[in-house]
C-alpha cells in the first residue's frame, strides 16, 4: 500500500508542494520530502498548475555546476 494512501492534502501540504517546485526540485524529490507516493504529487501538481523538472534536466544542471566532476 502508498506512503499517506487516504491522507488528504491539507494547505501546509500543498504550500509545500509550491516550494518544492518553485525551488526546482524533481518530482522523485518532492515524493521523498512529502512522503508521499509520485502519482498523487503529480496529481496534486497538475490540479495546481505546477510543474518540475524531470531527472534528467536535473542532473544535467548538476553537472554544469561543477557537481559531477571527477578529479
């Protein structure tokens, strides 16, 4: 059975759902710190209008950044 299968949303829930995206985290991110299963976040993100970036996106920012280089 999902992390929270019959927890609904409550308004700290999605002001923090806000954050995530607007902080350009991932969707398996926001899953993690909301502990929550990565079809209901999505959901939730559509009814909101949010979007993330998608992993690959991610990682290649991080390694423009300098995170992935290797000595």
């Amino acid at each position: 059975m999902p992390r929270n299968a019959n927890k609904l949303w409550t308004d700290r829930d999605e002001n923090r759902l806000r954050e995530l995206a607007s902080s350009g985290a991932s969707l398996i991110r926001a899953t993690a710190a909301l502990r929550r299963s990565s079809s209901s976040v999505k959901r939730k993100a559509l009814d909101l209008g949010l979007a993330f970036r998608g992993v690959k996106q991610v990682r290649a920012d991080l390694r423009a950044a300098g995170v992935f280089d290797r000595p």
